[in-house]
C-alpha cells in the first residue's frame, strides 16, 4: 500500500505560473520544429546533390567513350612518317604561353560575328514528389500553429 500512496503522489506536480510555462514550452517546441525543417531540407538537398552528381557522372563516361571513338577513327601516322611526306613541315608541339593580366587587357576585342546563341540542355532537378504530403510542409504546419498559439498567449 505504501508504494501505491507513492506512486500516486509522483503523478502531481503543482505548476506555478502555467501561462509562463506553457509560453516557454511552445517555444521549445517552436524552435525543434525548426531545427527539424531545417534537417529535412538539408537531406533534400544532399540527395538532390548526389542525383546530380551522378548525372554528370554519367555524361562523362559518355563523353570519354565519344572522345576515345574519336581516336580510334583518326590516321595514325608516326613523327618518322609525317616528315617523310611533309619534308617543310615542323611537327613540334607549341609551348604554353603564360598571359599576364596586363596583356589581356591590352588586347583589342574585335568583334566577330557572333552565331546565334543556341540554348544548351540543362541538367533538370528531379521534382518533389506530389505524393502524400512531405514532412517539411507537416513540421512548416506545426510550426505554424506553434507560433499562432504564442500568438495568443
């Protein structure tokens, strides 16, 4: 009998200002909301970032396929056979010239014809699923009545 008179006295707990308390509570659970959506939106766009890595991923083992197909279909001359066909021509590879800032300057633009500019594809983000509503908009929700609440306090 003595632990149910103990068990029972556990279960009240006398609040002294509840207003205060209730205010202060609401405002933890405001800023857990917070901190929430915030978690949420940052995973979105982790995965959103790792999708389009794997894209240009992609589209880069696509592009050395191309460039080594283009090799493959290229002549292959030796250095020996070029000059014996070519007996004026130098084969060497020119050096590469450092361009200080000042020359760039310097240089006059000229300005050529520009073609028309075609629009190049753009990689697409993959669109937020419309399914069942996602936790971001339930904790932007609560967090929403959180702050009507304090509102009213």
């Amino acid at each position: 009998m003595a632990d149910k008179k103990e068990e029972q006295q556990e279960f009240f707990v006398r609040i002294d200002n509840p207003a205060i308390f209730r205010k202060n509570l609401l405002l933890a659970s405001k800023l857990t909301l917070g901190v929430l959506k915030q978690s949420y939106s940052l995973n979105h766009l982790r995965e959103t970032k790792i999708e389009l890595v794997e894209l240009i991923r992609n589209e880069v083992k696509e592009l050395k396929v191309l460039v080594q197909n283009l090799y493959d279909l290229m002549p292959k001359h030796s250095r020996d056979e070029i000059i014996k066909k070519f007996p004026d021509a130098t084969v060497r590879r020119p050096e590469p010239r450092l361009v200080l800032p000042r020359e760039r300057v310097r240089k006059e633009r000229v300005e050529k014809p520009q073609p028309a500019p075609q629009p190049k594809p753009k990689l697409r983000l993959p669109p937020r699923p419309q399914g069942p509503v996602s936790e971001v908009d339930k904790l932007t929700r609560a967090l929403n009545d959180v702050e009507r609440k304090l509102a009213n306090l």
